[in-house]
C-alpha cells in the first residue's frame, strides 16, 4: 500500500530527452484512483471520520468506486 508506482523507461528518439511512465497497473486496484481512495480514507481515518464498523457511501463508479471498496474493505 505505501508502496512508490514504479517508474518505466519509455524509449524515444528525441536526442537528450528521457520519458518515463509512470505502472499505476502496479498498483493494488490496478488504476491512478488508487492513490486518490487511499488518500480520501488515510484522512478520514485520521480524523476519526471513518472507524471500524463504519458504513461508508460514495457515489462513484469505475475505477473510483474499486479502489474505494478496496479501501473500505
């Protein structure tokens, strides 16, 4: 989870210029939404808006809505 996104050498024909990309596939819900969930509920968490037993509602869908529940869970 505290994990950094690996970081992969993209290949390019541009003199002196490198691109790196950024594997948020790496990640545990395999999306960039994983870092926006875990910082949503590390804050709720820390500020004791979300416990244990707490029933937590999002209206979001998509990659949003899996990292959240992954989250949540």
């Amino acid at each position: 989870m505290g994990e950094p996104t690996p970081l992969i050498d993209f290949p390019i024909s541009a003199p002196g210029i490198r691109l790196l990309l950024k594997d948020e596939s790496a990640q545990p819900t395999g999306s960039l939404r994983h870092r926006h969930a875990r910082a949503l509920f590390r804050r709720a968490v820390l500020d004791g808006s979300v416990t244990e037993g707490v029933t937590v509602v999002e209206a979001t869908g998509g990659n949003a809505a899996v990292a959240q529940a992954w989250f949540a869970r």
